[in-house]
C-alpha cells in the first residue's frame, strides 16, 4: 500500500516539477531583458494610440504598403549593446496591434534600431511621422524573417538605398 501513495507522489511530484521547469524558462525569457526595457514598455505601450492616430496620414514611401499585416520584433540596442525586444502586428492601415514584451514566435519582420531614435519615437508629437522619417533616413532598419520576407526586404531596402543616394528620398 505505501508503495502505491509513493508512486502517486512521485507521478505528482514529477508533474509539480516539470511545471515549475516549464514555466521557469518562459519567465526565464523576459528576464533577459535589460533593466530599462520594463519603462521603455510602458512609454511604447503609451505611444501607441497616438502613433495609430496619426499613421494613416503618414507616406512611407516604398515600404508603406509591404508593411501592411506584418508580424514585427522590434529590436532596440542600447549604447551598451544591451537589446530590449517588443513585438507588435501591424494592420492593413498600419496601425500597431497585439503589442507585448519580448519576441512573436510568429513574426515575419524584424525592426531594429538604437535606443535614442526609439526613444526620439516615443516622445514625439506625431511618432508616426518621426517613425516614417527614422525609416526612411535608414535609423529604423527592416529586415524579413523567412526566406521570403527576406528576399522581399532585401530588395525593398536595396531600391530604397538606391533612391536616397540619389536623393529621390
């Protein structure tokens, strides 16, 4: 009989701790980033409303439209080389959804760049237009995710770069 309550305590003992692994490594995963990602989250978080406000004014030239549904881990590196990462969707109008800390597993376009332009973003008046300037004067990088996305935003970048040189932009 002991032996039985001993192996329904192991079996729950051994579910208690595959749980605790589990959810440990997912909480494991947002403390990787740095100290100032958690305020810098609640400045994007509050940005938001007014950036969807505005976007649909906004010309982003050549990328506007292939930015459109895109799936975005928006990675920002400090002076220090520190990378905090937000994830986000954008919608058919360009409008920021499903914003949260960390990486989409699902993302489709990563979004990289410094920690003063994103802060530059997150204090503008219109961070929709500051966004599309960052964009443009190549401070807010875009790169696809998959061997499509890539292709597609190598070629995107490639003509943009080409057309600033040329001062089109």
């Amino acid at each position: 009989m002991t032996t039985g309550r001993f192996g329904r305590r192991t079996r729950w003992t051994a579910v208690l701790v595959a749980a605790l692994v589990a959810t440990s490594g997912l909480a494991g995963a947002q403390t990787d980033q740095p100290e100032w990602a958690e305020t810098s989250f609640e400045e994007f978080s509050g940005m938001v409303a007014i950036y969807n406000e505005s976007i649909t004014s906004v010309d982003l030239g050549i990328a506007g439209d292939q930015l459109q549904n895109e799936r975005v881990n928006l990675v920002v590196t400090d002076a220090d080389g520190a990378t905090a990462t937000f994830s986000f969707r954008l919608d058919g109008q360009l409008r920021m959804t499903e914003l949260t800390q960390g990486e989409r597993a699902d993302a489709t376009l990563r979004m990289s760049t410094d920690r003063q332009t994103f802060n530059g973003t997150l204090t503008a008046e219109n961070p929709a237009v500051v966004f599309g300037n960052a964009v443009a004067d190549g401070d807010i990088r875009l790169s696809g995710i998959g061997t499509t996305n890539a292709v597609k935003w190598a070629v995107i970048n490639t003509v943009a770069d080409f057309g600033r040189g040329l001062g089109l932009f």
